[in-house]
C-alpha cells in the first residue's frame, strides 16, 4: 500500500492496547508485535515515526522485535566507540554517539 499506509489504523488499536490497565507491558509488547505483523503482512506499512505511541515503551519494544535493524546495527558491536560507523542496508549508516546510535544519510 505504501509507506505508513497502515498508521492511521495502528495508532487506533495501539492506543487501546497501551492504554490497557489490565495488561503487563509485557502482553502490550507481544499483542503489538502481531498487530505490526499481520498489517505489514498485507501491505499497511507502520514504520512512520510520527506515530502517536512510537516512542512508548510496548510499541518501542514491539517495533525492535519486528524491525531491530531500526534501531541500530545488527548485529551491534559488543563495545562501541563514541564515533564508531556501520553501513546499514538503506544507504546510510549508523553512528555510536553517547546517545547511542543514530541513523545518518549519505
């Protein structure tokens, strides 16, 4: 469908999964974790960071199980330097800097 096609309709479930009281952050993790599947799975794209619980902690988690190349190289070095560079699969790299990695472009 594209990218973020799927967002309108994550930030929708997402937003009852996380708000849920009754759940462990644990069980929000693992039900995000199929959300994201069955959707990619079908083409509604939900890698768009303008989502509204991106940054929570259950989606964080859930988007690192599904898509762990996001967040850093895979596999990392066991003992990053401040400056250290890795080439990603998408045209860029990433940088270790005391906030962790962070994705640059070429």
């Amino acid at each position: 469908m594209g990218f973020g096609s799927g967002v309108d309709i994550f930030d929708d479930v997402q937003r009852e999964i996380v708000e849920a009281d009754d759940l462990t952050d644990a069980q929000k993790t693992g039900i995000l974790v199929i959300v994201i599947k069955a959707l990619e799975n079908h083409d509604w794209d939900t890698q768009q960071d303008d989502s509204g619980y991106y940054d929570e902690g259950p989606t964080k988690e859930a988007f690192k199980k599904v898509h762990p190349d996001w967040f850093g190289p895979v596999p990392a070095p066991e003992n990053p330097r401040i400056g250290d560079t890795i080439k990603n699969n998408f045209g860029g790299y990433w940088e270790f800097t005391d906030a962790g990695w962070v994705e640059e472009w070429d």
